[in-house]
C-alpha cells in the first residue's frame, strides 16, 4: 500500500473505479456493471443529440445522417482503452494485481454485453429519413420498452463475471490492465452470445 498520495494518479482512479462506486463496501462489482449500463446508452443519447443539433442543417430533401453504430464501435473501444490505462494506473499505485476497487472492467464488460447482443445495429447506412429516424429511435426503445433486454444482459454478464469461463480465468494472469479487463471482455462476448440467443427464443 502507499505510505502517501504524493503521486497519486487521481483522474486515473476516479475512472478506473467509476467515480466513487469501487469504494461500496459491498458488491462494488455489481454497482460498476449497473454503471456499465448507463454507458451502454450513451451512444444513442450522443447519436439524438446531433441529429437534434444538424436538424437545422436540413435543407430540402437532405438530410444530414447520423449513423449510431458509429458510436457504439467507438464508445466500445475507447470504454475498453480507457479501461486498460486507468486500471493499470489504479493496480500500479495500489500496489495490488487486481484490485475490488477497479471496477471499471465491469462497466466495460457490460457495456459490451449490451451493445454487442443488442438489435441496435442498422442494418444499413443509406441516408434516407425513415432508416435515419429508426436508428435514432433505438436509444429510446432501449431505455424504456426493453426493459426485459436490459435485465437479462445484467443477469447474463454477472453470471459470465462470476463464473468466468474460459478465456476469462485464463485472462486474469495477462499483465497489468490487460488481465484486470481481458476475463470481462470475455464475460461480455459470452452475455452477448447469450442475449442472442434470448432474442432468437423470442425476448
């Protein structure tokens, strides 16, 4: 442990351990996967936020497309990024392999979850008003209509984090970040797998 915060890498361990929830004497894991949720959402408030702002931009039959999967790719890799390098910070200076205060790996882990499993992927990315408008109303179909969705990729990826099967355990003695967030990514493509599975049974 640190003998002081005399070099402390502050912004680092505020996101590694999702601003404050790492800390929850209990189930702090369970807490940064319900953060991981939140994260999940983020792109299609981000993708209804342009469309909102370039609407005045429209002139004629032009329209101005915001596709959401662009976010979603770029929220999963930069969520898994971030992840890796705050982590590694947090364990570095905590002096601990894999510490129960990072969570961060949960919240990056369900966000793939969710993202990855869900039907919030276009299908095409033709420019016209009706698939533009489909898109966008994914994010609110999401938060609200599919709550069933939402609670079995929950479900799905503490049970995946829990039980860790293979890679997952494996992927704990990577180095560094890598072995702290690689069993949740791989808790997340198996909750993912799973949620497809449910769609196709008809969720």
């Amino acid at each position: 442990m640190p003998s002081s915060d005399r070099g402390k890498p502050r912004v680092a361990i505020a996101i590694a351990t999702a601003f404050g929830l790492g800390y929850l004497p209990k189930a702090p894991g369970t807490f940064g996967s319900l953060a991981g949720i939140a994260a999940a959402t983020f792109p299609f408030w981000l993708a209804a936020l342009i469309r909102s702002i370039s609407h005045s931009a429209e002139v004629g039959d032009t329209l101005v497309y915001v596709d959401p999967n662009v976010f979603v790719l770029s929220s999963i890799v930069l969520a898994a990024l971030v992840g890796l390098w705050t982590s590694n910070e947090a364990a570095h200076f905590w002096g601990i392999k894999d510490p129960q205060k990072v969570v961060i790996d949960e919240v990056s882990g369900q966000q793939i979850a969710l993202l990855m499993g869900g039907h919030f992927f276009a299908h095409s990315t033709q420019p016209d008003r009706a698939r533009m408008m489909h898109s966008l109303a994914n994010f609110s179909f999401f938060l609200s209509s599919n709550w069933k969705y939402l609670l079995v990729g929950f479900i799905l990826f503490r049970v995946f984090d829990i039980w860790k099967p293979f890679p997952a355990r494996q992927a704990e003695s990577l180095p560094g970040g890598l072995g702290i967030m690689a069993d949740d990514w791989v808790a997340g493509i198996y909750a993912a797998l799973g949620l497809w599975i449910a769609r196709a049974l008809g969720l």
